[in-house]
C-alpha cells in the first residue's frame, strides 16, 4: 500500500488535517504502543544524486556519511492495532537518478487509534535530500543540501551545504552551520533560528513566531514577517526587512546597508553598521539607531 509523492489536496488542508489528528493522538501515542515492528532496508546508491524521503506520520532522523555508498534505513513501527501496524509499510522506488523512500502508514482520524512510523536513514553525505514530511520532527545533519516541504512537527538540521524550506506549517525550525544559502519560502507558525551561514538567507513569508538569525557571511532578507520579534547578528552584507507587522526588530553587526520598509508595531533597534540605515513608514514603537559609518534616514 502507498501514496503518491504529489498529494492533490491543498497543503494548509493537509497541514490542518495533519496537525489536529497529531494533537489528538499524540499523547495518547507517545504514552504506549500497543502494536509494533521493526522495518529494515539497505540499498547501493550508485548513479543517484537525489535522495527523496516521504513520510506521513513519525519521526525522521537522517545522517549523511562520507564513507559510505549505501542507504539503510531502519523504520519502528508503532499501531493502536494489529491491522493498522501490517498497512505500515517500508519501500523505495528508484526513478533515474533519483531515489524515493517511502514510510507510508494509513490515515486515521479520532480518538484512541494512531499509526506512525519513525525513520532513522543513513546515507552518502554527497547526495541531494529532498523531504516530504506530514506530522513527526525531523532531524537531518551532514548533507550536502535539504529541500524541505513539513506540515507541523520541530526541524533541526546543521552541517548543510545549501537548505531550501518549501512550506513549513507549525514547529520550530533550526539551521546551524551551512556552507551555503539558507532560503525558507514560507512558514506558518513556530520560531526559526538559523546560525552560522556561509551564503545568504531569505525568509520568503513568516507567520508568527519569533526570527533570529546570527553569523551570516552574505545577506539577510526577510520578505514579511506577520508576528514576532526580529534579532538579527553579524551579518557581512545587508540587511533588509521589506514588511514587518507586529513585534521588535534588532539588529546588531552589519557589514553593508540595513533597510527596513513597513513596519506596523514594535520597537526597532539597530546599532554597528558599517554601510547606510534606512527605516520606512513605522507605526507604534521606537526607532533607536546608533553606530552607523553611513547616512541615516529615519521617520
């Protein structure tokens, strides 16, 4: 049994499914597993370049290695009964150069009954990740890069070449040590923190939640930030925030120019920038800026 990589359903359907099935099971899951196994799969890797992981319902750990050409993954299967835990199914599909690998586990909705499956996969570090997660954490560290679509669940990766985020519905997300960009298209609801960044980060739309950002070499642009604090360090470029709604800005240490457009409420602090400060229209809150070597232009 299995689901197709392309879900027609709109994603903010999936990610409300998703996320109130996950609250209503959750403790409930985490608590007993009534029914499980244990999945296992090993396989060469010769002529792939793109390794692409979907999972509906569980955890997801990968780790990338430099010594080895094989995946393995290792799947803990968790049911509220017996038939569900034998429609919990482990696969991969190998289409050219690119791998799928498949956790798939039944929809289910209600009280008292759960299925997941919780994926641990070890892999070659050189090859491209891409991961389709529905609800579960996940977990990634030494790739070379990680595209990322996650409808709710907390995100930590680090030790990255390049990191695009498609869509990430609710939970925290966490990127530190990346040689390369960071780039989060969209993000509903939950805190990000991205540190130490070779390349630039762009955050495309950020729903509520708080920013911080810290000891990025390029650039930092935040496109629009609806709710939540901004705190942004030790950037070599500039910076720019097109349109913030509610919450401070702070920013400290910055190479180039710093540019913030709209913004509704909330103090806005800025200090040590080596290039021009500009602030747009400002709504309710402060404007302090100090420690500029170019012009300024505030409201």
């Amino acid at each position: 049994m299995s689901y197709p990589s392309d879900l027609r359903v709109p994603y903010r359907a999936r990610v409300f499914v998703l996320v109130m099935s996950a609250l209503l099971t959750a403790s409930l899951a985490s608590a007993q597993c009534a029914h499980s196994a244990t999945h296992d799969l090993s396989t060469e890797l010769e002529g792939v370049t793109t390794v692409r992981v979907e999972s509906r319902a569980g955890d997801v750990v990968v780790v990338g290695h430099t010594d080895t050409d094989t995946l393995r993954a290792v799947g803990s299967a968790c049911a509220s009964s017996r038939a569900y835990l034998e429609d919990i199914q482990l696969d991969v599909v190998r289409t050219d150069t690119t791998l799928t690998l498949r956790a798939v586990t039944p929809m289910l909705m209600g009280f008292l009954v759960y299925a997941r499956l919780d994926l641990v996969v070890d892999l070659p570090s050189g090859v491209a990740l891409e991961i389709d997660d529905g609800s579960g954490d996940v977990s990634v560290r030494g790739v070379s890069s990680l595209l990322l679509t996650d409808a709710s669940g907390d995100v930590v990766a680090s030790d990255l070449g390049n990191v695009t985020v498609v869509e990430d519905g609710s939970g925290a997300m966490s990127f530190v040590d990346v040689t390369g960009n960071v780039d989060i298209l969209a993000d509903d609801s939950g805190d990000i923190k991205v540190e130490r960044v070779g390349g630039s980060v762009r955050i495309g739309r950020d729903g509520s939640g708080e920013i911080d950002v810290r000891s990025v070499e390029g650039d930092v642009f935040i496109d629009e930030d609806r709710s939540g604090e901004i705190e942004i360090h030790d950037v070599g470029n500039d910076v720019h925030v097109r349109d913030d709604g509610s919450g401070g800005i702070l920013i400290r240490a910055v190479g180039g120019n710093v540019t913030i457009g709209n913004d509704a409420s909330g103090d806005i602090d800025i200090a040590g920038v080596g290039g021009d400060v500009v602030v747009g229209p400002a709504g309710s809150g402060a404007v302090r800026v100090e420690e500029v070597s170019g012009s300024i232009e505030v409201p």
